[in-house]
C-alpha cells in the first residue's frame, strides 16, 4: 500500500483538514473486500495523538470508462457491403474486467452484422478487442447517405459509449441503369418465368436481334438504287465563245418500267452560264439505257478563270429517293484587255477653283467581262476623285465623267485603271 505523512507547526490554537488518497498498488483482484489499517500520528511541542482508522478496498471505488478508436466514413457502392472496424479498450480503473454488450443500428434499418457477436465477457482493464461491423447496402436504393450507430454498454455498470461513421453511398452508373431497365422490362413482358435471372440478357438479345434486321433492311433501302447515271467526262475546259457539252447515260437497273424526272442546277444559282436541256423526263423499259446530253454556254458576264458546278438530278416517278452526278465547267483561254479612249477635258480652259469635268470611255478588248474595276483621277499626282465598281462585258465599253477641282497653276491628269 502507499501512504503519506504531512508536518504541520502553529503556534496558537487552530484546526487544518487534510486530504490522503490511497491507492492500490496490487495486480490482484483478490485484495477486493479486505481493509487497508491506517494510522495518523499529530505531534507538536507540547504532545503527540495518534489515532488509528481503516479503508475498504471496494468494487463500488471504481471508475467506469470505455475508450473506443472509430474508423474514418467510406464509400460503399450500392448493391455491395463495407466493413468498418472498431477497437474497444476496457478504461476501468482498478484493475477491474468488464462486460459489454454491443447495439449497431443503421439510420435507414439497413442488414448489419456484428463480429464477433454481441456480448463480450471478462474484458481485463486496459486490453482491447477489434470489432467488426458489416453494413449491407441494398441493390436498387436512392438514399444516398448511411449513419451507422455503434453503441457499447458496461454490463456491470450500465455505463455505455456512442460513437458514429458514416456511409456515403456510391449510386449506379449509366449502364448499371441501363441494365436495371432492361430487368424491369424483361419482368413486366413476363420473359423472367422462361429465362429466369438471364431474362435482361435474352431481351438485350432480341432487341439488339430486331434492329439489327431493321438496319439490314434499311441499308437495303439506302443503298437500292431505281437508275444508274454514267458521265464519263465530268470536267470540261472551254473557250469563252464556246459550248461545252456534257454525254450522261441513263440506266433502268430495275425489273420495272419506270420514268424519270430530270433537272439541271447550277449550284452558284447565278446567270452567267447558260444551261441548254430538252429533256425533262424521260421513259426506260427494266434495263434499257439512254444517252441524255445537256450544254453549258458563258454569258457576257463571265470573268477571267471562271468556273460553274452544276449537278445533274434524277428523280424516280413514285419514289422520293434522287440520285445525282456533278459536271464542272472551267473557262480557259479567258482574258480581259482595258482601254481608256477619246478623253475630253471641259471647259477646256479654266481658272482655279473651277469644276472641270474630264470624260473618256473605257473599253474592254476582253473575251470575258470585267468585274470590281475601279478608276481613279489624280491632278499633280494627288487623288481627287475615282470610280468604283464598274462591270464592263467583253468587247463592251463604259461611258465614265469624273468632276474634279482645278488648282492654281499646272494641272496634270492621270488616270489610273485597276482592279480591287
């Protein structure tokens, strides 16, 4: 045993309290229920007391404690199960073993199991055990969050502990919910009674069986065709003063006499080209063929290097699907030859200050139009006035008056001719 003593010296009459904590130094619960003999001993200078008293040794003298180290919360995935491991130390003091009883709850009365199972006995003070506890997350839930309540109570004191983690819940992805509705489906079609837990698999089969026949028949339909069109020359160079003529064939590759509609478009949708056709529509017996031929002729309004795209489109009589061939005609040997004639200055005698008028014609020598020209008029090679946009066709002119300002002194004209 451990035991103290206190000197205390006064002079004069007076009383103190003192305060002596004994504690036991024996490993052995067997000392329980015997009695510690205490003497206190008091002496001064004028006498001594000592008297004699005793301290029982004594379950009802313990502390209860449970010191529990909890697991951090995790992520379970719907359908599956987490395991969470608890570590419970007996904290009593004195020495003294314990019992416990274990209460797991989930927030949303989900399966728990508990390992090993409820009751712990004779847990000495100081040693831990491990405990398991298994959450069973159910397949097809929404809730998205678990609290797991973990309770330990002292049998022998009912004192107890309430700790916590929490389970956050992994939902399911975008082809676990696509399969789910595929189980769903199979079960309302009743295809679960013949199939059994293989009735989502055997109706993803069917279905992926039936669109398959669906695209077999549609690329039937896309790739099928009611007429053949042939142009072994679709590329044609010409002259500005020129034709060009295209050679198509048509072919009726179909067991069936059928007619056809015929357009030709130019894909630019303008008029410098002019489109000669004098067939519109026309009739072949089941594998007849026809040879069709349409021309492309510049107007005055092509330019140098110009070009057309025109599609020659097909249309079968009762049926909406077209087919069509693209011809492209380029201008070759294509120039433009501008030309300024007959300039006249009026008045031709002015003074400065004075609005002078200076008019000519510009010519086009060319085969092909001339576009986006403009004309500029420069006195003393300072610009003072111009012309824009001007069309001129091939072999064609322009009448032009541009208005200037005289200065004081010499005027000198130039006229400039470009493109922009």
């Amino acid at each position: 045993m451990r035991g103290g003593s206190t000197k205390i010296q006064n002079s004069c009459i007076s009383n103190t309290t003192l305060e002596l904590i004994i504690a036991s130094s024996e490993n052995d619960l067997s000392i329980y229920g015997e009695n510690i003999e205490i003497e206190f001993s008091a002496q001064g200078k004028t006498g001594k007391s000592i008297f004699t008293t005793y301290a029982l040794i004594s379950e009802d003298a313990v502390d209860y404690d449970i010191k529990v180290i909890v697991p951090p919360d995790k992520d379970i995935k719907h359908g599956t199960s987490g395991s969470y491991f608890f570590i419970i130390e007996n904290n009593n003091t004195g020495l003294w073993p314990d019992n416990y009883l274990l209460e797991a709850i989930s927030e949303n009365d989900w399966n728990l199991t508990i390992n090993p199972d409820s009751n712990i006995n004779n847990l000495d003070s100081g040693e831990s055990i491990e405990i398991n506890i298994t959450i069973y997350v159910p397949k097809n839930t929404e809730i998205t969050s678990d609290n797991l309540i973990f309770k330990i109570i002292s049998d022998k004191s009912e004192f107890s502990k309430t700790v916590n983690v929490t389970s956050n819940i992994i939902g399911p992805n975008i082809m676990e919910d696509l399969y789910n509705y595929f189980e769903s489906l199979a079960e309302s079609l009743g295809l679960d009674d013949i199939f059994d837990e293989y009735a989502p698999h055997a109706l993803v089969v069917l279905l992926f069986s039936i669109l398959f026949i669906i695209l077999i028949l549609l690329v039937f339909i896309i790739t099928s065709k009611f007429v053949d069109i042939i142009c072994l020359d679709r590329i044609i160079e010409i002259s500005p003063n020129q034709t060009g003529l295209f050679e198509i064939k048509l072919i009726n590759p179909t067991k069936k006499a059928r007619y056809y509609e015929i357009n030709i478009v130019d894909r630019k949708k303008e008029s410098k080209w002019l489109i000669s056709f004098n067939k519109d529509k026309i009739h072949l017996n089941p594998k007849e063929s026809r040879k069709i031929t349409f021309g492309v002729q510049p107007t005055d309004l092509v330019q140098k290097d110009d070009w057309a795209e025109i599609d020659l489109i097909v249309k079968t009589d009762g049926k909406r699907k077209i087919e069509k061939i693209s011809t492209m005609i380029v201008l070759k040997n294509s120039i433009t030859n501008l030309s300024i004639n007959n300039i006249i200055h009026l008045p031709r005698i002015f003074k400065e200050g004075e609005k002078i008028v200076t008019s000519f014609i510009l010519k086009n020598k060319g085969n092909v139009s001339s576009e986006n020209i403009v004309v500029l008029l420069y006195i003393n090679g300072e610009e003072k006035n111009k012309v824009v946009d001007i069309i001129i066709p091939a072999e064609g002119y322009a009448e032009l008056d541009i208005p200037w300002i005289a200065v004081k002194g010499k005027n000198e004209i130039s006229i400039v001719v470009k493109k922009y």
